[in-house]
C-alpha cells in the first residue's frame, strides 16, 4: 500500500506544479486587468473633473477651457408705479385722486461675455425693451494679465460718475440720479485706453460718435454725425481693514456735430410712469458743454454711505454768460441681514447673499435713503429745481432675483411755480 502510494507521488508532482504555474499566470493576468481598468477609471475621473471645471454656473452655464470662456448675459427689470401731484395745468403730473399708473418692461438685455487668448476680452448686450433694439456695452478689450494696462473698443460709457458707470441691476433706486438723465450721459462708440494697480485706477477714451440707437437729450439719430466727446475717470479706493472706501473724480467735454446747434437738459420726476419734466431748460444754442464730477463712497461693514456732485457749463452760448448747471445726491443704507453692499473696480455691486432663500433663510435685504437734487436755473435760464427724498427697500431672495420697493417725495420749483408729486415704484429683476 505505502508503495503504491509513493508511486503516485511522483506522477502528481509535476501535474500540481502546472496547476500552480496557471494558477499564477491567471491571478497576473487578472492584476493586470484590474491595473488597466483602474488607470481607466483614474483617467476618466480626471477628464470628468476637468469637465466640471470647464463648466460653472453664474446665473448661466459658463464655459471654459483652452485659453476660452464664454457666458450667456441676460438682465430682465420690469417696473410698475405710479405718480401724482396736488397741482394741476399744463405739463402737471395727474392729481392724487387721479394718480398715472404705468407698468412696462424697463429692461429685457441679452447677450454674451467671454475671452479669448492674448488677453483678449469682449462684451455685447442689446436691449429690447423699447421699440427698437438699444446698443448697450458692445466691446472689445484688451488688457493682458501680467499689465496694468488696457484698451476698449466699442460702444460704452464716456466715464461718467459713480452711479452712472455702476450697472442698472446694482442700483438701490429704480432710475439713477437725476444727472444721469439730465445732463445726457450715455454710451458711444470710441476707444478709451485704462490702467489700474492696486487702489488706484484711471481711464481716458475719445468718442466720435453716437450708436444712433441710445440717444440722449436732444440728439438726433441716423444723420451724419461729427461730435465728440473726451472723457476722463480717475478713482482711488482703499482699503482700511475691513472696510472699503472710494474717491474719484471724472470729466467730459462734449461737442456737438455740425447739424446739432442745440442743448437741451431735463429729467423726469425720478420715473418713468410720466414723461412731464418738471425740470426742463428747454433748448439752448450751444457748441457743447463740460461736465465735472466728484465723487465719494464708503462700505463699513452692514452699512454704507455714497454722494456725487456734478456741475455742467454749456459753451458756445448765444447768452451773456455760459449758463451752468449742477446736480448733487447724498445716499446711505444698511442691509438688515448683514451682508455688505458690493464694490469692485470703482462701480457697486449687489451684496452677495449669504442665507440663501431657497436654502431657507431670509437672502439679502438692504434699505436706502437718498436725497437728491438737480438745479437747471442760472442767469436768464430757468430750468427748474427738482429735489427728491427717497426711501427703497431691495430684497434679494438669491444672487440673481431683486425686488425693490420705493418712494420719492419730489419738491420742484420752475418760473415761481411749486409742483408737489409722490413717486411709489415697484421693480422686479432676474439676471444671468
């Protein structure tokens, strides 16, 4: 028996022996397999989370990669309100049993952002809330990463002041200050040249030309057109700790083409429920003008406080002396629920919500009061003084949905004829 068993040993030796050589080679083999597979799925995580990099969301899907971005921009303001005044007769707002009442899109914008490699960035939003489609920043610029320097081409804003250079969907009333409207700031074609490093920042650009579309005050569209404008904004905006400061200063001088002989300044009563003016200096024969701005704001946690003075001199007047005019607000709010108002690159921003309201809490609710006035009388020129004392309440539910309540109480005085109005506005804003 031991020897019959001593002789199968041998025989099954080498038969074990290849059964654990395969054994061995199919568990490499299948090492092997499981390395590969797990390569592809580390290169699979990889390209994933570089796709999720390529891709974010700010209001729109934003695309990225390659030196490219490109965005969808988009900014809806539909307005409603009313306006109503105790006197009556010509050019009067309705009485107040009577109140007008108007509701409309104030603004539908949409367009697209993004830039290029070399440093290259553009812009171009249209606006279709009215009759026809209004230019707004339609752009090119160039302004390489590792320079404090920049140049735009395009259709933007001349460098006006604070307000004015500070976008619609960032303001804390329904309308800008009335020196926005009154002294015919606007966007035109023109190429400005920037630099900015650290606190400080300056732009300068030369506009030859109107769009023909977005028009102000007295301007006549689609006529041959030599005007110009040479505009100029210099700010310095500190830090201290926490807080934030802003100081600038701005000018334009503006001269009218060879079909266009006369100026004319005015402005609604702080909406555009109406279209009276309650300050108007009618038309006055002029070459051009000058405007000169100052401005100052401050954020100090919760809080903030902000006020602008322009003062405009008409040239080339067939009158004794060049009538001026001047315009000043003073404003400050508070944002009950904590968060700052923002600030960057000298324009405000939305404060940035921290408790969410589809996240359960409160979003962002900021109250402002304002007081602000604009005085068209100089000389034999009498315009009118048209001062409003506001109050708005704006809540953000999340970073791109606004609604703002206000009311303007409007005292204007014009050739010795005192108009009372009150101005109630509702606004509701989404943008992307």
């Amino acid at each position: 028996m031991l020897a019959a068993v001593a002789g199968i040993v041998p025989l099954a030796t080498p038969a074990l022996a290849q059964d654990i050589s395969e054994a061995d080679a199919e568990r490499a083999m299948l090492q092997a397999q499981l390395d590969a597979l797990q390569e592809q799925i580390k290169d699979l995580s990889a390209r994933l989370a570089k796709a999720e990099k390529a891709t974010s969301w700010k209001g729109a899907p934003q695309q990225a990669g390659g030196g490219f971005d490109f965005k969808m921009r988009g900014r809806i303001q539909y307005d409603m309100g009313t306006a109503s005044s105790g006197a009556q007769g010509d050019d009067k707002l309705p009485a107040a049993d009577q109140p007008a009442f108007n509701s409309d899109f104030r603004r539908l914008i949409f367009g697209a952002a993004g830039s290029l490699p070399g440093g290259f960035k553009y812009k171009a939003d249209f606006d279709f809330a009215g009759s026809k489609v209004n230019y707004e920043d339609v752009i090119l610029t160039w302004a390489p990463a590792d320079s404090p320097f920049s140049v735009t081409l395009g259709n933007h804003y001349s460098f006006s002041g604070l307000e004015t250079m500070t976008s619609s969907g960032a303001i804390t009333f329904i309308e800008r200050s009335q020196a926005n409207e009154a002294f015919n700031h606007s966007r035109r074609l023109g190429v400005s040249a920037g630099f900015a490093q650290g606190d400080f920042m300056v732009n300068a650009g030369v506009f030859p030309d109107w769009t023909g579309s977005s028009t102000p005050n007295g301007a006549i569209p689609g006529v041959a057109d030599d005007s110009l404008v040479i505009g100029a904004r210099a700010v310095y905006s500190p830090k201290l700790g926490e807080n934030q400061l802003h100081v600038g200063v701005n000018y334009q001088h503006r001269e009218n083409d060879d079909t266009k002989h006369t100026n004319q300044y005015k402005t609604r009563p702080f909406t555009r429920v109406t279209d009276t003016r309650l300050a108007d200096t009618g038309g006055l024969t002029a070459d051009g003008d000058a405007v000169y701005g100052a401005e100052l704001a401050g954020v100090f946690g919760p809080l903030y406080a902000a006020g602008e003075y322009q003062r405009l001199t008409v040239s080339g007047s067939n009158l004794a002396n060049r009538p001026s005019f001047s315009s000043w607000y003073v404003e400050g709010g508070y944002v009950l629920t904590g968060e700052s108002r923002g600030y960057k690159n000298g324009a405000w921003l939305a404060p940035k919500v921290a408790n969410p309201f589809d996240k359960g809490g409160p979003g962002a609710i900021l109250v402002s009061a304002r007081i602000d006035q604009l005085d068209l009388n100089d000389g034999t020129v009498l315009g009118g003084k048209q001062t409003g004392y506001g109050l708005s309440m704006t809540w953000l539910p999340i970073d791109y949905v606004k609604f703002l309540a206000q009311y303007v109480r409007v005292e204007a005085t014009k050739n010795s004829v005192d108009t009372d109005a009150d101005i109630f506005g509702l606004r509701a804003q989404v943008e992307w």
